[in-house]
C-alpha cells in the first residue's frame, strides 16, 4: 500500500503512518487471503478499441494493395497472416504458419501458443482471418481477427499467468467451408485434441446494426459471456442464423466445447431487437455482408468494443 500523504482523519487525530511506527496499527497485507468461495481469476483488462480500430485500419490497406480482397489464395490473406504473426511474435508468441491446400491455392492457419500454464488442459481462441473475394472483409472478419490479436497482446502486456494453457488461433479457407479448421483439428493427434478444454470463436463482432448473439453450445462458457453483457445492461440473445456456419463447428464436431460470440450477418433485425439493442428494424445486421463494402466504415466501434472487453474476460475466467 502506498501512502503518499500523511492521513489526518484517522484516529485521534494521529496519522496513520505514525500508528504504524508505533505498532498500534497493524497495516492489512497487500494481497488479500482468497474468500471462502475460492481464489478468483483476476480481472480482464480494458481492450483498447482505438487499438482494435488501429488492425483494422492495416488489414484494409493490406486489401487495397492486393486487389481489394484477403481471400484464401491471394496474396491479401497471406500478407494479412504476416501482419498478424509479427505483432505476436514481438509480444513474445510462439507462433506457427501450418500450410494446407484448398482449391489448389495455399492456405494458411496461424497458430500462437502463449508460453506457460497446463498444456494438458489448454484454452483456445480464434477467428477466420479470409475474406471473401468480393472485398476487405473488415466486420467478417477482419473484427473478430482484430479482436482476438488484440487479447493476445494484453495477455502479454499484463505477462498473465493462467493456470491453463493458452492459444490464438486465426483460420484459413473459412470461406471454403470451414477449411482451415478442419484442417487444424483433424491434424491434431488424437492426444493433443483431448488438451483442448475449450474453444471460443470470433466471427463477426462489429456489425454496423448489431445485435448481441452468444453460442449456447457450452453451458458453462455461455455463462461467462451472458453475465459479462448482464453486466454491462446489454441484452443478449442465443445465436441462431449460422449453425455450423464458422469455425467452432470444426471444433464441436470433433467434442470440443465450444462458445462465441456474434452480432449478425445477412438476416434483419426485427422490430423487438431494434427496441432493446438500438439499430434499424427491417435492416441487415450487416448490409455489406460478403460485398465490397465491408470496409473500415462497416464497423458499429459500441459493438465492437463491448465484445472485445468480452473477449478478454472471458479469455481470463476461463483459463484461471
Ligand atoms: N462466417 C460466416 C459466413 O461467412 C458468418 C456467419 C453467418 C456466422 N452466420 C453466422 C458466424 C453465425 C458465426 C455464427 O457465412
Ligand atoms: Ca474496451
Ligand atoms: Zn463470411
């Protein structure tokens, strides 16, 4: 504890510095004992939005320079692998590239493994990286890529110590139908799939008229999520316009639980889901779905913000 100043409201009119000089106060230890509930995870950082703005600022300059698109075999997806591996790789990742054919086209998974904590019960979190080829793909997914890198950098910013293991995962060929995660999991050897305690999937997270939709695959992730937005006075409501249409499919096929988060892709939001989320009733949650103009403009910064700030949490809860 640190006292700057000597307290001159405390007890008969001695400072509190002095008491302790004195041993008539005993000063209560720094860390507190953990409460008859159990120890508790520490608290997630603040994600930073502006600094989850700032990687989808790069990931639309990297389509612009490559014809317009980050889809799998063209050079907008590998260039946005290498955008996101260095910024992992100077936060002190393991990372690692693991190639697969698609199409006759490369892919490529990015895998990055935060040193420490029980390997054999490891946490994972990750999002599709790939556009389609009709433009930048910033909410879908540039958002959930973006968001997700920026977790892993806080997790290295606060050096956490999780008691599992941890690792960020971004996919390839999402847009093939489910590629590169099929890919990943299915090259696993059967000793290292049962490491997996979990897999959280980020797949479109700044819809521009968004809604609050959480998977409710796992009981017991679901939770975390839906308490954080409880928290927050934020509604949410159960994911039900893609089944199967991500990349927490490949995991839950093979009996990973799974969890995630979504704000809406092609379907309207209706008139009760205007009247508690905000938003236009009638219209896509997200109008550019899958065109050109996904850009850095077709992103709602709220709904993005809150889902990172949920990313993180759920990140700290679930491997403390
Ligand atoms: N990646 C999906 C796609 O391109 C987007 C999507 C649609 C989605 N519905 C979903 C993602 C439900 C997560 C959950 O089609
Ligand atoms: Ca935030
Ligand atoms: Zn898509």
């Amino acid at each position: 504890m640190k006292l700057s100043a000597p307290i001159r409201t405390s007890i008969l009119g001695a400072t509190v510095a002095g008491l302790v000089a004195t041993g008539l106060l005993v000063m209560p230890a720094a860390t507190a004992a953990p409460t008859s509930d159990g120890p508790s995870a520490a608290a997630a950082p603040d994600i930073p939005v502006a600094s989850v703005q700032a990687h989808l600022g790069e990931l639309q300059k990297i389509a612009e320079a490559n014809g317009g698109n980050r889809a799998h075999g063209e050079p907008g997806y590998k260039a946005s692998i290498d955008y996101i591996k260095g910024k992992l790789d100077a936060a002190g990742f393991t990372t690692s590239v693991k190639e697969f054919t698609s199409g006759g086209a490369t892919g490529y998974n990015l895998v990055a493994d935060w040193p420490g904590g029980d390997e054999g019960q490891t946490l994972m979190a990750g999002a599709h990286l790939d556009s389609v080829d009709s433009g930048p793909g910033i909410n879908d997914n540039g958002s959930g890529s973006a968001a997700v890198l920026e977790t892993a950098l806080a997790v290295s910013r606060e050096q956490l110590k999780p008691a599992k293991h941890l690792r960020f995962a971004w996919w390839g060929a999402e847009e093939q139908g489910l590629v590169g995660s099929r890919n990943y999991v299915n090259s696993l050897p059967d000793a290292d799939r049962s490491k997996i305690s979990g897999y959280l999937n980020f797949d479109m997270i700044g819809s521009p008229n968004p809604g609050y939709f959480v998977y409710d695959d796992d009981p017991a992730i679901e939770k975390v999520f839906k308490d954080y937005f409880a928290g927050l006075n934020v509604a949410t409501e159960i994911e039900t316009e893609g089944d199967g249409r991500s990349d927490h499919a490949s995991f839950l096929d093979a009996g990973i639980p799974v969890g995630g988060l979504f704000t809406g892709a092609g379907r309207a939001k209706s008139a009760e889901q205007a009247q508690k989320w905000g938003g236009t009733a009638g219209e896509s949650f997200d109008k550019c779905y899958h065109s050109s103009c996904d850009t850095t403009e077709n992103i709602d910064e709220t709904a993005l913000d809150r889902n990172s700030d949920a990313i993180a949490h759920a990140v700290w809860q679930l491997s403390s």
